[in-house]
C-alpha cells in the first residue's frame, strides 16, 4: 500500500514527443535545405544536358584548383598551429584552479564570438602598415617605410585563425581533461611511469576524442574563413569563401559560385557529422571525476611561475591587438596623433561625396534591431529542439536530426547568403529585397549555437521534480512552464547572448544579403576600411571597439549566467 503511492508509481507526463520539432525542421526545410537545392540545381545548370563535365572542366581549372589546394593549406596548417598554442592553456584550465580563473576565462573566449571582420581590424591595427608596432620602429629608427609586412601575408592568415580559434581548444579539451580522474595518471605514476611517460601513455589516449572534436571543429571555421582572409589576406590569396563573394558580387557568375558552394558545403558536412559523433562520445567518456576532485591548487613556486608565464602568453596573444584597436579608435591612422573622440562624434555625421546611403552610426541601431529579431527566432527555434535532445533515451527521429541541426555550423556564411539569394526571390518566398532576410540569415548561423547551449541545461534538470509535478496534479504544459522554464532561465539567457553576438557580429551572409540603406556594423566596417583616408580609417576602428565593446559584454553575461561549465562552446 505503501509502495503504491511513491512518485516513482505516478503517472509521468507525457512528452510531446514529434511535435517539438515541427518549428525546427520547417525552418530548417524553408531556409536551409531549399537554398541548398536551389544552389545544386544551379551549379549543375552550367552546361545543359552535360551537367558534369561542365562541373568537372570548371573545377579542374588552374586558378579554381588553386583557391581550393590553399583553402585546405591554410585550414590545416592553423588547425596544427591552433593546437599548438592551445594545448597547454587547455592543461592549465583543465588540471589547476587559481584565483580569476573564471574572469580570465571569459576573456580567453572574447575572440570566438568576436566578428572576424573585428579582430582582422584588431591585428591591422597592431601590425599594419600604419600600426602601432611599425609606428613605434619607424620613429626609433627613424624609418621612413614601415620595416614590417604583416598585412596581405600568408602569415597574417594563419596568426589571426589561430588568434580566432585558440579559444575552442581551451573549452573544449580544457572542460574534457577537467573531468578526467587524476587517479588513472597517480596510478601509473605509483606504478614507475614517468611524468611524460604517463602523459603519453594515459593522458593523451583518453584525451584524443576531445583533441579531434576541437580540431575538426577548429578545422571547419578555418575552412569557411571569410572576414580573415578578404582583409588580412588581400588580392594576393583566395579561399573558396573568398572566391564564391568574388564570383558573386565582382563577376556576377552564379553557376560558379554555386559550384564552388557546393563543393564546400559537401566537405563540411562531412566534417559537421564527424564532430556531432564525436561529441556525442565526450558526453559518456571512460571514466569521469568531479572538477573538484581532477583540479588542484598552484602550489609550488615553480609551477606558479609557468602558469604565470603562460597566462602572460595568452593575454599578451589574445589581448593585445584588440588593445591597439581600441587605441586606434582614439588616435587615427597618423602616429603620434593626439587622443581624441572626433572618430566618434563623426560616426553621426554624412560627410560629402559618401558612398554610404546612411551614416555609419545608423549601422549601430540595423545591428541592433537585427540582434533582437535574431535572439526572438532563435530561442523560438532553439528550446523546443533541445528540450527534445535533452531526453534521457532519445529517439530515432532525435539521433536522426542531432546532426542536421548542425549543418549550418558547417556551412559557409557566405553560401547561405547566396542561396538565399538564388531561392527566395519568388511568391510566396519573395524575400530577396526583404529587410527580413539578414535575420532569417542570423538566425539559421546563431540557431546551433543555440542547440548546444540549451541542451545540457535541460538534460541537467532532475526528473524526480517533473514526477513530482505530475503527482501534484499539474499537466505537461504546467510541468514546462512551472519547473522546466525557471530552472533553465540561466542558459536561456547564455543562449540569448550567443545569438546576439553572433548577430551583431555575422558578415560572410550580410556582405550578400544586406540592403545598401540599411548596412550592418561589420557591413559597414568593410566600406569603412575599402574607402582611403584618416577619417574613414578613423570610423572603422571606432565601429569595431564599439562592436568589439558589445561582444565583450556578451561574453561576460556568458560565463556569468552560465551553469557550472557545461555546453560544447
């Protein structure tokens, strides 16, 4: 009698199953896959009843060949570069606790979620021909020509990916080594093996699932680099993002572009199904340990100097171009300039003879309407797919859709645009003029972010309170409304600040999709920075502290509100 009133014996209520993912799929069928058809149907139209030897002679072409050997160069050689330099901050946030920890993590991970349009901006600021470093050699030498060559260099490609992404390696095998029990290295160690003896031989096997999942994910960005390349990369080199926008915009050649999209689009959703497997195994690794147990004090002096060294490393890496970008905002392009709000105060202004149908600062107010319209679709779209993954036993239709919803992960940001572009300019989906379209564009590239975010917040709520819930008499509306939504207010908001940053901050989609009188911040940073002259270089730099600004805050907000260290980014 006894055991038939516990709440294990309570009616538990009833999932709404399929239903949560009637809003994901339709948005994802209209917005992604119709695109994606419309582009294969277009690259395929080259050559009218020989589709592929049309495709075939286009791609085998010296200069596409080309753009496609260094767009694999350049991703492999910063996916290597990037682990080198991440691997051991991923030690210390893994193994070690010290004080700021959380605080410097917050700023290890501004660079992600910061526009790449921002950060080329950042290290032009830093190491251009009119940066601080070259300003400071030519007045000690007292040069005439700035001595260093950073901009338009393949070297500036790979130090600003490594710069972008050195943050991902950190979170995601930093969060993987943190959980791992300690107790399999001491054992080895109690056993003879040496330090390095037990890294190579314990550590390192363990840690390969979360080694590979951050460079296939690290690879997949530095693959579909878009901002990067166009600004620090120059005429002389070309990705297949890079040479889709020129074929687009310059040649007004769609076949190739959709050709080349296609081509891309194919490789990163390889890469895109590898990652979801791979993650999938971080989530029920070999043996786990609390963060409490796996982490320990800096207690010796040694190791609190290497540490120390090591964050100095970082800080000096990660933080100092975008310093000399929010310098050069005060300062314009002329060195030793005194300091000076003028660029911002201009912001406002429509000088003559501008190219710009609005002023700069009206960037400010379309990003923002934007962000907020993209944070609404977003979360819409988002909550009902990870409430739905966040099942303790997920179904078919579940591990079916787990890695469609991160296609758009793996797909460029400039090919959503073209296929936009190339789908949504008939009835009923007329959408091509349409202010709407750029954050339809926002909302497919924020939406997986969004997934990932919201998923472990769920999977983290107790069911013994949804059951006693149930008991109470409460029916499964109330049982979300009332338990599930309070207690994942927290990665709601991680989530909306996500898809903010990543709106106000996207620009592969807007450079194809936005209107001219209605320009974004990272829009209108490009003109800014394509256009001679102090006050336009001026303006630019003041658009990306101010965006540089933004994100920052977003990223705070992040690790404030986020629950303990859970999520993929």
């Amino acid at each position: 009698m006894r055991n038939s009133q516990t709440p294990s014996a309570a009616p538990r209520p009833k999932s709404p199953g399929l239903n949560l993912w009637i809003l994901p799929v339709l948005f994802m069928g209209i917005f992604y896959f119709y695109p994606l058809g419309k582009i294969t149907q277009l690259s395929f139209a080259r050559a009218a009843n020989e589709a592929w030897p049309g495709v075939r002679e286009f791609l085998s072409s010296p200069s596409i060949a080309r753009v496609i050997g260094f767009t694999f160069k350049q991703a492999i050689l910063s996916t290597l570069l990037t682990l080198v330099v991440g691997l051991p901050g991923a030690y210390l946030f893994g193994r070690f606790d010290f004080r700021g920890k959380k605080f410097l993590r917050a700023l290890t991970g501004v660079p992600f979620v910061m526009p790449t349009l921002v950060v080329a901006a950042g290290f032009y600021a830093l190491l251009g021909p009119t940066g601080w470093l070259n300003s400071l050699l030519m007045t000690v030498w007292k040069l005439d020509h700035p001595p260093l060559t950073f901009v338009n260099t393949f070297g500036a490609i790979l130090t600003a990916h490594v710069f972008y992404n050195t943050t991902i390696v950190l979170r995601v095998v930093g969060d993987y080594w943190s959980r791992l029990d300690p107790r399999l290295e001491n054992a080895a160690r109690i056993l003879g093996a040496t330090r390095w003896a037990a890294l190579r031989e314990i550590t390192l096997p363990l840690l390969l699932p979360a080694i590979t999942s951050a460079a296939l994910l690290v690879f997949i960005f530095d693959f579909t680099s878009f901002g990067v390349v166009l600004v620090l990369g120059g005429p002389t080199f070309a990705t297949l993002e890079v040479e889709i926008y020129y074929q687009t915009i310059s040649l007004f050649n769609l076949p190739a572009a959709a050709t080349l999209s296609l081509l891309q689009v194919g490789f990163t959703l390889i890469l895109t199904v590898v990652y979801t497997r791979l993650t999938s195994r971080l989530q029920k690794p070999i043996q786990l340990s609390s963060r409490g147990r796996a982490q320990r004090p800096l207690v010796s002096r040694r190791s609190r100097l290497l540490a120390g060294l090591l964050i100095a490393g970082l800080l000096a890496f990660l933080i100092s171009p975008l310093a000399a970008l929010a310098a050069k905002s005060l300062t314009g392009s002329e060195p030793g300039a005194p300091l000076t709000l003028a660029f911002y105060r201009s912001l406002a202004s429509r000088p003559r003879e501008s190219s710009f149908y609005v002023p700069p600062a009206a960037a400010l107010g379309v990003s923002l309407g934007y962000g907020i319209l993209t944070v609404g679709l977003a979360l819409s779209l988002g909550l009902p797919a990870a409430w739905s993954l966040a099942k303790k036993n997920l179904t078919l239709i579940d591990r079916i859709l787990d890695p469609i919803l991160m296609l758009p992960l793996g797909t460029s940001a400039v090919t959503l645009g073209l296929g936009f572009l190339v789908a949504l300019d008939q009835p009923p989906l007329n959408l091509r003029t349409s202010p709407l379209l750029v954050p339809l564009a926002h909302t497919l590239v924020a939406f997986p972010f969004v997934v990932r975010s919201l998923t472990p917040a769920l999977a983290s709520i107790q069911p013994r309170l949804r059951q006693a819930a149930a008991v109470l008499g409460a029916s499964p509306r109330q049982v979300v409304r009332e338990i599930d939504l309070p207690l994942v207010g927290r990665a709601l908001l991680v989530a909306a600040s996500f898809a903010f940053t990543i709106s106000i901050g996207e620009f592969g989609a807007s450079s194809l999709i936005t209107r001219p009188e209605y320009p974004t911040v990272p829009v209108a940073i490009y003109r800014l920075l394509a256009r001679p002259g102090a006050l336009n270089f001026g303006q630019a730099m003041a658009l990306s502290t101010i965006l540089m600004a933004a994100t920052l805050l977003g990223m705070l907000l992040m690790e404030y509100f986020r629950i303990g260290e859970v999520g993929e980014f």
